[in-house]
C-alpha cells in the first residue's frame, strides 16, 4: 500500500541519518519530535524503532536532547500513545511533552482550550504503570499561551495575544467567568452576527498549572513562546 511505504520511509534508518548530520550541522541543541498523531496509533513499532534511533544518534553527534509531543489519551481523543510507550521509549527520550490542549478541537463545540482536570487525567494515565512513576519528571504539562474564540454556531478561530487585547478594547466585556474544573477564565462579546465566546489563559489559570505541575513533580511546555501576553513571563 503507498501509505504504508511512506510509514517505511520516514523511520528508515537513512532517513533518521539525515536528521542527525542536519541538526549538527546546524548547532542545535537538541529535537522536538511531533509525529505521534500523524500515525494515528500505527506503525508503533517502527515507531519505536525510529525514536530510539534518532535519540541514540542526537546524543552520539553532540548530546542533543530529545523532546517527544505526545496526544492526550482521554476522551475526546482515542488514547494513541499509553503508558507502555512510555515505558519503552524513556530510556531514550529525554522529555514527553503532553499536548494538554486544544480540548475544543476534539468536542466540536464551545469550551476551554486546556481544562485542567482533562489535563491532568491525562498525566495520571501515564503514570499508571508502576515502573513510569519514577520518571514522571520527564513528563512536561503543555501550556497554551493561545485561546479560541467561538462563534454561536460553533465555529472557531484560534486567537494571540495581540488579538486578545484588540477584542478587549473593542469589545469592554463586564465580566470574566472562572471555570472551577477546567481552571480557565471566558468572556463573551456581541458582534450583529451572534454572540462570540473567548477562551484565553489568564495569570490565574497559568498559576493553577504551575502549582499542579509542582504538586505532581512534573514540568511544564509552553505551545507557544510569542503567543500570549508579555506578563505571563513574570510566573516563571
């Protein structure tokens, strides 16, 4: 099957090669590696065999670090990547980070980016398997530094800082709502076409990660550096 011979490709040894002589070519530090959800659960194997190669070759070029995005693996979202991934895979990878975000993309309608008690359901399915606990620290908590802003219907666009405080000046909403269980703050605005409903991250609802994060013993991953406001910096 041609996907199937594309799957081969990408985790060839040769191709892995390449990788490693680019980034040390390049000085970089190390990998960010986000091809989990791309495979949709297939391919583990060779998955697997392709990580651990690349790590193997980063550390031997230069101890280049490698940082492995993970997908959630609580409803809304099939679990993908388990604990027994993990487990095989944390010999070699230096840090996972969880894509604790974009929660809205898997229910279809209007809600937080990141709730945090999804967030951290997901940490814990991780942690399930005994022999992952100790390495816990390798796990980093995703941060969102973006929001979304729904419209009525549903529909949604993912929102920056700078468009936030366009959309606060524009619109002078008179109250923020906390949302006790996803630990986020919204707001609502008027436009002639229906009511929009803005999620953003707040100091508050950052501070909650950062307090969670530490309570868990585990870090933290910012989606993205230049995305949120510039006093979001001030908590770490």
């Amino acid at each position: 099957h041609e996907d199937n011979d594309k799957y081969k490709a990408v985790v060839s040894t040769q191709s892995t090669g390449v990788v490693v002589e680019f980034f040390k070519g390049e000085g970089f530090d190390g990998a960010v590696l986000e091809v989990w959800r791309q495979f949709a659960g297939r391919e583990k194997a060779r998955l697997h065999r392709m990580i651990m190669a690349l790590s193997e070759g980063l550390k031997e070029a230069g101890n280049m670090a490698t940082f492995l995005v993970i997908p959630p693996g609580v409803q809304p979202f099939p679990e993908l990547f388990d604990k027994h991934d993990f487990k095989i895979l944390q010999p070699y990878v230096d840090r996972f980070v969880m894509m604790t975000y974009d929660h809205h993309h898997g229910t279809g309608r209007p809600g937080p980016v990141g709730p945090m008690d999804w967030g951290l359901r997901n940490i814990l399915l991780i942690m399930e398997h005994e022999d992952n606990d100790k390495y816990r620290y390798k796990l980093l908590y995703g941060l969102n530094f973006y929001g979304a802003d729904f419209r009525g219907d549903g529909q949604f666009e993912p929102i920056l800082g700078g468009r936030y405080i366009e959309l606060l000046r524009s619109s002078k909403p008179n109250q923020f709502i906390w949302h006790l269980k996803a630990s986020e703050h919204s707001f609502e605005y008027r436009e002639p076409s229906g009511i929009h409903k803005v999620f953003y991250p707040s100091l508050r609802s950052l501070q909650k990660r950062i307090e969670a994060a530490e309570k868990f013993k585990i870090g933290l991953a910012i989606w993205e550096i230049g995305q949120g406001l510039d006093y979001f910096y001030d908590l770490f």
